[in-house]
C-alpha cells in the first residue's frame, strides 16, 4: 500500500466481497437444492435457503441409486472415484520418481532417448488419442476395472520432470557421503532421496488426486459395468432422464458429493496445492 | 542434466524407468501412431473393408464446412472462456494486491472451484440456468426476457458452457496473477506515487507491463485449458447441441469415433488436435525459457 485511501480500500474489499459472492453462488444453490424434498424442487421459484431434508436426501443418495442411476448408490460410486484417484496420483508419484531417479543419477545408454520418450506424453492427452487408446485398453482386457481406469493414465511428463528438477538441487555430496557410508543406489533413495523430497510428493499429490478425482471422459469410455461408475461421470446421466423429469434434490446432492472430497483437499492443504499448481506447471 | 557424480553403469536404471517407459509406449505412443495410421485409411460403410488413401481424410476434413466451422466455434469458444476468465481473475487479483487485511481469506475462498470437476461444473450452471426451474432463468423471467432457453438457443447455449468453463478457471488465473504481483518490487510502485501517478495510472503503465509474461503464459495455459479440459462440460451441458452450436473440436473427435463410427475422419481430426497441441506446448516452452525476471 502506497498511499491511505480509505474509499478506495472500502472499494476493494466490496469488489472482492462480490467476486466471492459470485464464486460460491452455484455451490450455496447446489447446497440449498440439496437440501429440500422432491416436491418443493418443482415449484418456481426455487428456495434460496436451505431446506429440512438434507440428511434424508443424504442417506438415500449414500445407499441407494439416483435417478436413471438407481442400480448401484453414490456410495459405490465415492468409493469408485476414490479407488481411481488414488491409484492415479500414488502411480503417478511412484513411476515418476523412479524414472527421474534413473535419468539424473545414472548414465546409461538411450538416457536421452527414454527422457524424450517420457516428454512426448505431455503432448498427448487422452481427448486426441480416444479410440486407439480405447482398444488398446479393451484389447488387454482392461475394461471396466481399476486397472484400466488408472493404469493409463498414471505416465506423467510433468511429474517427472517436476522430481528431475528436485534432485537436481541435491547437493552431489549427499551421494558421495552415501556411498562413503557403504549405500548402494536402492538405499540412496529410499533413505535420502525420497525423503527429501517429500514436500514435493506432498504438492503433487494434491494436484495429481484432484486431476484423477475429476477424470471424466476416461472412465466414460472405460466403465460400461454401472458397479465401475465414478461419481463424477455419473452426475451426466443422471440429468438425462429418460421420462419423467430429474429429481434435482437428489442430483444436486450427488453434484455436492462429488466436489466435496478434492475441495476439502484444496482448502485444507492450500499452501502444497499452490506450491504443485506453481511448480508443475513448467 | 546428469549428475556430476552418479551411479556406474548397470541394468538398475533400466529397472528404473521402465515401468513409466511401458506405460507410455502402450498407452500413448502405440495408439498416436494407431491414430496416425488410421488417418490415412478410408473404411466401407459396413467396416469390412479399408484402403490406403494418403491424405483424403484430412483434404475431406478442410472442405467439410461442418469441420470448418467446428474449428472457428472451438476458437471463438477458447478465447471467450479466456478473455472472460481472466479478466475477472486479474480485477479481483489487483483488488486483493491492494487490501492489506484479509488477503490470505479471500485468497481461500476463490481458489476452490479449481477442485470442481468440468462435468461437475456443467451440472451447476445447467441446474441454475436451467430454463423451467433455474433461479437465473427466473431472475430473467422477471426482467422481462422470457425466451431464455439454452437448449434451443445456440447462443445461449454457447454463453452457458463459456461461463460454466471460465468460472471453474478463475481461481487458476487469480492465483498466478496474484503472484506475478507481489513479485513487482515495491520500490517502482512508490516511485511513481511519489511522481504524483494515482492507483489507475500506475496500474496501466507499471503492474500491467510487466504483468504481460503472466497474462501470456496464462493465455496458453486458458486455451489449452478450453480446447481439450472443457469436454466433460460440453458433454455434460448440451451434448455439442443444439444443432451443433457448442460442438468444440475435441467433442467431435468423440462424437465422429464413438457415436459416428467414422474412423477414418476421426484419427484424421485427432492428429490435427496433436498439432496443436505439440504447437501450443512449444510455446509454452519457448517463453518459458524467455522468463522475465523482475
């Protein structure tokens, strides 16, 4: 602040005010339409305030179906979501720190080749390799299992790099003391290098769990079985129904679960997300 | 690159990156060639037979005028969400550079829609828009415009995902412009102020100068963000409709695959995706290693 402008600053803070306002006003709505009966949800003016049924529509959602969903509960499908985003961002980390292990403390033939091979994912994204990938994965017998839900996804260009950059900070006489000390390459980076590394793993993991958390198109292809649905995928069809019109106090209340668990992360862990959002990004 | 000192040669490193290796060969690399390959196949009707054409596809592709005018809806819906979105993210960025108190909340309560799925984002802004029973679609009823209905309406249509995708990318944009300014020194703020500049005159000649690598690097960072991430919102809000008017590029190449079955013109418009995408990520780079320091 440079100056005392009391008007000004009352400005700011109003125009902040506002934005936050306008930010959260689709959750408040997603909140209150999740908390009222089916009956008051078909009446214009939909509520602006919360409504007495919330703890209702939330144990219906979390052990029955939704919709033209009605065959396996939001439960199951949380319980998808978390499997797949787990798997995604803990298989991201561990195959990413191996690979980078090897390319900055090794030097063997094809280094570079593998290096660049690793690079090229970041310009492939799922979306521009749909079907190929889509029969490779049927091909393997991959559909409608975490295994093929995850697996594809978990090459990671950014994360590797993101590591290659970590351990080049690391002093080289960290490796020397270690081999001194009688340490082979295994129990360097078990013992020093993974540990010192561990608020990066830490900011990528925030990153990379919301990244699975919030897959769409993948687990669309990969899940025809409704056991495999993912919540967020699921929210789609729910909207879509057939004849009568959608219970929308039941998929707001699925639309609510959904963002719940990667918000909770962001909000809790802020200072490792920014920190994974800022250094993956290169 | 390498490190001074490392480890002697041995089969370790290869153990190493191979599963990473694996994963990218099967699941990437294979099917990008596959894609290429298919590309310049032409398949029957009934799928019994395919030949070799070279380029037809893509040729076919570039005087397909629904082709055409999927590419100019995909850029006129790319730089939307990001002129939208970042403009609202840097006036709420310069506004919290400016208030001392309360900085780190704020900050907290615009990141998390960030976490929000696309396809969950759909749902939101549909269900508020929805014309019977959407409070913004009531809230237009009463202002007196009462055709409002984004499943018929093109425009509409087009307004809604535009929103639905910039609002989810805000909290992105604020972040990075947040930051780009605290990195501004101080010191050439109080010059100004003290050569008589006011708080609008040393935004539009100092803060947005040397804000441009920033709103740069997030300009690419939006569009690839809205060319590829934005599916899920598509595909949840209107399903490319109606009559094609939210169709993005990336929604047909699914659309063409999967419901279509037209294989052939659907590896020819996922290599022409590759391309930008490889043309995007290069810029990227480049101005990366252009980084201006403060």
């Amino acid at each position: 602040m440079v100056e005392n402008r009391p008007l000004l600053t009352l400005f700011s803070h109003l125009v902040l005010i506002l934005g936050v306002l306008v930010v959260a006003f689709p959750i408040w709505i997603t909140f209150v339409a999740s908390s009222h009966d089916a009956v008051r949800m078909t009446q214009v003016p939909l509520p602006l305030l919360p409504g007495s049924h919330f703890f209702d529509n939330l144990w219906q959602a979390l052990t029955e179906g939704v919709g033209n969903v009605k065959e396996v509960s939001v439960g199951t499908m949380l319980l998808n979501s978390l499997a797949m985003a787990l798997m995604i961002s803990i298989g991201k980390i561990a195959i990413s720190l191996l690979s980078a292990y090897a390319i900055v403390y090794f030097r063997f033939p094809f280094r570079m080749g593998f290096f660049w091979m690793i690079f090229i994912t970041l310009m492939l994204p799922v979306e521009v390799r749909i079907l190929p990938t889509f029969k490779v994965v049927a091909d393997l017998g991959m559909l409608n299992n975490y295994w093929g839900l995850s697996i594809p996804l978990i090459a990671s260009a950014t994360a590797t790099f993101m590591f290659r950059q970590v351990f080049l900070t690391i002093p080289d006489e960290l490796l020397e003391a270690a081999r001194i000390d009688g340490a082979g390459p295994l129990r360097f980076f078990a013992d020093i290098l993974v540990p010192m590394s561990r608020t990066n793993i830490a900011a990528l993991f925030v990153i990379m769990f919301i990244y699975g958390w919030n897959q769409y198109l993948w687990p669309l292809l990969i899940t025809q079985d409704k056991d495999m649905y993912t919540i967020v995928m699921s929210i789609k069809q729910m909207t879509e129904a057939s004849e009568e019109s959608p219970e929308w106090h039941m998929i707001m209340m699925t639309t609510l679960l959904a963002m719940i668990p990667p918000v909770v992360v962001v909000v809790t862990m802020q200072k490792l997300f920014v920190k994974g959002l800022t250094e993956t990004e290169k | 690159m390498l490190k001074r000192v490392h480890f002697p040669p041995s089969v370790l490193p290869y153990l190493l990156v191979a599963p990473q290796v694996a994963i990218t060969i099967v699941f990437f690399i294979w099917p990008a060639s596959q894609a290429l390959y298919q590309s310049l196949l032409l398949e029957d009707a009934f799928g019994l037979s395919t030949k070799f054409v070279w380029f037809e596809n893509f040729t076919a592709l570039f005087s397909d005028d629904q082709y055409l005018d999927a590419f100019k809806r995909t850029f006129v819906f790319s730089l939307s969400v990001a002129v939208v979105s970042m403009s609202a993210a840097l006036l709420l960025a310069v506004m919290a550079d400016r208030v001392i108190k309360g900085t780190t909340a704020y900050r907290t309560l615009l990141i998390w829609p960030y976490a929000v799925a696309p396809a969950v984002a759909g749902a939101l802004w549909m269900f508020l828009f929805d014309p019977t029973l959407g409070i913004v679609a009531y809230v237009f009823d009463m202002l007196g415009y009462t055709s409002w209905n984004f499943r018929l309406n093109g425009n509409e249509a087009m307004v809604l995902v535009v929103l639905a995708a910039a609002w989810k990318q805000i909290s992105y944009n604020f972040l990075f412009f947040l930051a780009g300014m605290q990195a501004i020194p101080k010191s050439l703020i109080e010059a100004a102020a003290i050569d008589g500049a006011g708080p609008g005159r040393r935004f539009w000649t100092i803060v947005f100068p040397l804000l441009s690598p920033t709103t740069f690097f997030l300009l690419v960072i939006n569009m690839v963000y809205a060319f590829f991430e934005t599916f899920g919102i598509i595909h949840a809000v209107t399903k490319g409709g109606p009559a094609k008017a939210t169709e993005i590029l990336v929604f047909k190449v699914y659309n063409d695959g999967f419901v279509g079955l037209d294989l052939g013109s659907s590896a020819a418009q996922s290599v022409i995706l590759m391309a930008i995408v490889i043309g995007l990520t290069v810029i990227q780079f480049r101005y990366i290693e252009r980084k201006v320091e403060y």
